[in-house]
C-alpha cells in the first residue's frame, strides 16, 4: 500500500475518533495522542471540508464541528494541547452561562443580562445553544402549559433580532411578542 494512502487512511481514522468524542477531555486526549496528525494543514483542510458539507446537511452538527476546529487552532496557535482543552472548556462553561442566565431571565430584567452578556450571546454559537436549550426545556414542559415553551422562543428571536437590527428593535418585537401570549 503506498504510503500516502496509508497517511489518507490514518487521518480518516483520527479525524473521526476526534470529532466524534464526547466531551473536551476526551476529545483534548484524543488531540494529545495524535497531535502530529490533527495538527496538520490537510486535517484542518479535512475538517473545513466537514463542516461546509454539513451546513447543507447536518446543520446542527456545526456548532460541535466549530467547536473542534477551535480546539485545534487553540492547541496550534498555544503548542500547548492541555492549555488548549482548558480555554476551550472556559470558553464552553462561559458560553454556557451567559445562556442559561438570559433564557431564564425574567423579564423586567432580560435586557441587563443581555448588556451583560451579549458578545457571547450575539454569536452564531450563543444563538444555537440558546435554541438547543428552548428545544430541551420544551421537551421537559408541562403539555398543558405552551406559554413557556413560546416565551423561550421569543427569547431566542430577541437574540436573533439583536444581531440582526438592534437591541431597541428586539426588545420591542419581544414585548409585542408577550403581548400576544398575554
């Protein structure tokens, strides 16, 4: 078997076990045993690939494939792997709060936690973690009780409308937006 097949066939292998862990710390000693491979040019190639394709077909997938991508351009730019697993878990538990503390804000004091958070929450990475949550807190809810589930949404479409027009904008659609559950 000629030699860069074998390399082709390795890079699949790693790639995939790295893109496929479950969580930083298995994901940061996946990165650790097989750095020389991961770090490479065609494995972020490989990856950039991954993550178009899945904008068309997998489109929730892309938050976590981002999230590897930046773990390995932290690990490369710092030369540091573990270093890298723990800004990246920071970043991680970071993004985390600023979106639980909005989605469960109430709501005379909804836009200081936005102020407060809102670099974290007008990324493409806050807004899907914040429908990721709306969609996991559904699930939870009471059925005889869709008022929460449709604050949720409106919470998620503030954010969304903030990036997108303003903060005074998606501040007016969201009391609107009560009114009508109201």
């Amino acid at each position: 078997m000629p030699k860069w097949f074998q390399g082709q066939r390795d890079l699949n292998a790693t790639l995939h076990a790295f893109l496929n862990a479950g969580t930083v710390d298995e994901t940061v000693r996946i990165l650790e045993r097989s750095k020389d491979v991961l770090l490479t040019q065609t494995a972020f190639q490989v990856l950039q690939t991954i993550i178009n394709a899945s904008r068309q077909s997998n489109p929730e997938d892309v938050n976590n494939l981002e999230q590897k991508q930046r773990l390995l351009e932290l690990a490369r730019d710092m030369k540091d792997v573990q270093k890298a697993g723990e800004a990246m878990q920071h970043h991680l538990n970071e993004v985390r709060d600023a979106v639980v503390a909005f989605m469960t804000a109430k709501t005379e004091v909804l836009r200081q936690v936005w102020e407060q958070h809102q670099k974290i929450l007008l990324t493409d990475e806050g807004i899907r973690r914040a429908e990721r949550l709306a969609g996991q807190l559904k699930e939870r809810d009471r059925p005889g009780d869709p008022r929460r589930h449709r604050v949720r949404e409106l919470k998620v479409r503030y954010l969304e409308d903030a990036r997108a027009y303003s903060i005074d904008y998606a501040e007016r659609h969201y009391y609107e937006g009560l009114g009508e559950i109201f």
